[in-house]
C-alpha cells in the first residue's frame, strides 16, 4: 500500500466545488490574507451556510415553491458540520492562545 500526498484530494475537492487552483494564495501572491482576515471570512461563510437552512426550513414550513424537504436537510447538515468545524477550530485556537500565555520568556 503506496501513501501518496494531500495534494490529489486537494484537486479533487476543488473539482467539486467548482475551483481550479489548488495552491494557497499565499504561495501565488507571496503575501497572504491575515489571520483575522481568513477566520472572518470563514465565520462570515458558516453564517451564510446557516441563513441558507433557516431560508430552507422556512420555505418548506411555508411550504414555499422550490423547497423539498430533501434540500432542507442537505442545507441543515451542511450549516450543521461547518458550525462543528468551527466550533472545533475556535477550541484549537483557545488552547493555543492560552498555552502561548502559559509560555515563560
């Protein structure tokens, strides 16, 4: 059994959401987003991922055209993991910071 490099999942994943570029922007452009820049933007996308479920399940309360109960589950579980990713990310973050405090110089 070969163990073969991120990089062909990472093409992969991009083919699914539709991207062609796999590299960071950083290695592109030799300067990069900041930190702060990047989590907000992810947070700002997992609010987006959630607004879309609550527009799904209140469509298909108000049983609004377009709206299947089908999508409203794919938009709940997709809101659902991103907010769990998140949460994730944001305890790794918390550890981090306070093993730096923790840190004696």
């Amino acid at each position: 059994m070969s163990i073969n490099g991120i990089t062909p999942l990472l093409q992969q994943i991009s083919q699914v959401q539709g991207k062609t570029e796999t590299t960071p922007k950083v290695a592109q452009s030799g300067q990069g987003d900041s930190f702060g820049n990047m989590l907000q933007d992810a947070l700002q996308e997992v609010n987006d991922l959630q607004n879309e479920a609550n527009q799904n399940i209140e469509g298909l309360t108000l049983k609004k055209d377009g709206v299947t109960p089908h999508s409203a589950m794919v938009a709940l579980e997709k809101a659902d993991v991103a907010f769990q990713l998140m949460n994730a990310i944001r305890g790794k973050i918390i550890r981090a910071y306070e093993e730096v405090i923790r840190t004696q110089v």
